[in-house]
C-alpha cells in the first residue's frame, strides 16, 4: 500500500479541525500504518469558540434643560400688569352698589295701614301698651279688654275727647257713662297724657281698635 506523507495528514486533520469536524486520525507510528486504519485513541473534541462577551453600556444620563418660565406668569410681569387707576375704581364700588341699590332698588310702597291696623300701630307706638297691657288686660291704667271701653264710653265721641285731651282735667273726678255697670270709673288720677299730637285719623284709629279689638 502506498504511505500518505505526514504533513498531508497535518494538515487534514488542521482542516478538520476548522471546520469543527474533529482533529482526524494520528499520526500513523513508524513503520507506517495503512491509510484508513481504525485507530485506538479516540479523536480529540474540539470546543466551540466561546461567544463574545457582551459589554454592557450605560446609557447617558438625559441632563434636561430648564424651561423658561413664561413672561405673563413671573410675579414682576403680574404686579406690571395691573394697572393703577384700578385701585381707586375698587375702594369706590362697594359705595357705588349702594348707591344703585338704593336708586335701582324695590320701588314698591309699604301698604298704608288704615282703621283699626293703623290703630293697633298706634296703641303700641304710643306707649297705651305699656299702662293698659298689650292685650287691654289693664295694669298702671284701666282695662280696656273684653268690651270695658265701650261700657266706660259708650258714645264714641267722648272716647275720641279723653284721649286727646288726657285724664289730667279729671283729675280727682269720676269719669264716663254714669249708667256704666259696676258704676264710674275713678277718680281719675291724671296720669293719662293727651295725645293731641295725633291727627284725628290717628285718634280715631286707636279709638276704633280699642273699642273693636281688645
């Protein structure tokens, strides 16, 4: 049989081993060995090449830039922008509103009261509450509840007279109808003061709610 050279041998088996097929058969030992023939030792492995390892980046840090802050938002621009007429203008309109309140305002009129309303009006302004109770239940002066005026005077007029002139010319005197039930009232102390400051509708108001609603 013919010998293959050694260094074709070398150089299948570096071939071989390039190309991750094994280092191929040794070296036949002198003397030769046939070409082909099976050989004891076992073919050498040859590792895969190791991957690259990967070098991880850091990314670079984002450094964001501020952002301006806009002109109409600064507090110097706020302050510029508020004008200096305007402070008079605001220490003046709560006194304008009312001023137009009162111009502009409800127009409607209070209901005049008249007869025995007015009269009732009267009874309490004019202090008959406070000496004759405010319902006519009597205390400093008489009672006038339950019908008592109408027994005392019963002509209306001589009720309209006491009450303008007072109880001061009837001082020590007896007063009112002489047929009253339970007889006249008196003597007269002359503690009622005259209300000659009223006006005759006034007089006959109070008269009238005295007489009708007490």
């Amino acid at each position: 049989m013919t010998e293959v050279p050694e260094h074709l041998l070398a150089r299948s088996r570096e071939r071989r081993a390039a190309l991750g097929l094994g280092g191929g058969a040794p070296a036949a030992p002198s003397g030769g060995a046939p070409v082909g023939a099976p050989s004891s030792a076992a073919p050498a492995t040859v590792a895969p090449a190791a991957a690259p390892a990967t070098v991880a980046t850091a990314a670079p840090a984002v450094v964001e830039e501020a952002k301006p802050v806009p002109t109409y938002l600064r507090p110097e621009a706020a302050k510029a922008r508020i004008p200096v007429w305007i402070i008079p203008v605001l220490v003046i309109l709560p006194f304008w509103g009312v001023l137009y309140v009162g111009a502009f305002g409800s127009r409607q009129k209070a209901e005049a009261l008249t007869g025995a309303a007015l009269g009732a009006q009267i009874y309490r302004s004019q202090g008959c509450s406070s000496c004759h109770g405010a319902s006519g239940e009597g205390g400093v002066g008489p009672r006038l509840h339950g019908g008592e005026a109408t027994k005392t005077f019963p002509d209306e007029k001589d009720h309209i007279s006491w009450v303008k002139t007072g109880s001061a010319p009837f001082k020590g005197q007896l007063y009112g109808a002489e047929d009253r039930e339970g007889g006249q009232h008196g003597p007269a102390t002359g503690g009622m003061p005259a209300f000659s400051s009223l006006s005759d509708e006034q007089v006959a108001a109070v008269v009238l709610y005295e007489r009708t609603e007490l």
